[in-house]
C-alpha cells in the first residue's frame, strides 16, 4: 500500500512537471510572438516616418 502510494504520488509529481513545462512553453511563445509583433511595429513605423518625412 505504500509503494502504490507512493507510485501515484510520483506520477500526480511528473503530471504537474510537464504541465509546468508546458505552460512554460506557452509563455515563452507568447512572449516572442509579442516581441516580434513590436519589432515589426517598431520597423513599420520607423518606416512611415522616413517615407513621410522625405
């Protein structure tokens, strides 16, 4: 009874790890999706301003 305890309790262990993991992978997508989403708007409007301004 206490190794199936124990078992279960190394596997709920493992089941939160690669959530955690998952959810870390979501974030750092999320955060260099956004990053690039900002550099583009940083470079178009860097853009605008020098098609404009000439």
């Amino acid at each position: 009874m206490l190794l199936s305890n124990r078992k279960s309790g190394k596997t709920t262990l493992k089941l939160y790890w690669w959530f955690f993991l998952f959810l870390v992978r979501v974030a750092l997508s999320s955060l260099l999706f956004y990053l690039h989403i900002l550099q583009a708007g940083e470079a178009i409007s860097a853009f605008q301003k020098a098609y404009y301004n000439d």
